[in-house]
C-alpha cells in the first residue's frame, strides 16, 4: 500500500486524466510532520455549520473539499486554510471559481476543528489533478 506521496510525486504526469487515492493519508519525515490530503473542491465560505457550493465566494481565505462531490455529511468534509501567498493564489475559489469539483491534493497540519470542521492548516503545497 501507498503510505506517503512526495511533493512532487506527479509533477511529469501532463497526460493524467484520473487517479484514485484514499481521502487522508499520512507522512512523517526526519523534521517534519505533514499530511497528503485528496479531496475534491466542494466550496468555500466555511462557518460553524454552512458551506458554501456556488459562487460568488466571498472569501479567498479558505475552501472546503470533500471526498466525492455527491458528499453532504459536513464531518466527511475538511477545511483547508489558504494562508497568503501562492497557494492561495492559485486554489482560492474568489479569484477561481471554476475549481469547484475539481480534485485537489493539499499537503499541511491536520486540525481536529477548524471552522467547525477536520481541516488542514498551515498548507504548504497542492496539485491539482
């Protein structure tokens, strides 16, 4: 079985059209500790009990990704914290709404509560797939 996937693990793959992977996996290294998180882009504007699917988004700060986008059971779903810079950039749903549905691998610190939900703080890298 696949017990961790590399930052740049499908960086060559131009030609990808699917992949299948658990919804949570897990790597540590000498001096880190990070999780693989896949998911697919369900929304954004995440509160203590709302999400939401459709634009517009109002904020460019987090999205919330699901393990199918048929998922409606929001403890099956993580917020994912886009701190400043390139990843927010580059996944926020205010600037790229056309991300939702789309599947995502974000690698961060997984948080029991964030927003109410699991989620994955202090993200230091994605692929979109």
């Amino acid at each position: 079985s696949v017990t961790s996937i590399g930052d740049e693990a499908f960086s060559w793959c131009n030609s990808l059209t699917s992949i299948t992977l658990p919804f949570v996996g897990s790597s540590r290294e000498a001096n880190k500790t990070y999780d693989a998180v896949f998911g697919y882009i369900f929304g954004g504007d995440p509160t203590a009990t709302t999400v939401r699917i459709g634009p517009p988004f109002g904020s460019a700060t987090t999205l919330v990704i699901a393990p199918s986008m048929s998922e409606r059971n929001r403890n099956n779903m993580m917020v994912v914290e886009l701190p400043q810079g390139s990843v927010r950039n580059a996944l926020n749903l205010v600037s790229h709404p056309d991300y939702l549905g789309r599947p995502v691998l974000v690698t961060g610190t997984i948080s029991p509560s964030y927003y109410g939900y699991p989620g994955v703080k202090n993200t230091k890298s994605y692929l979109l797939l």
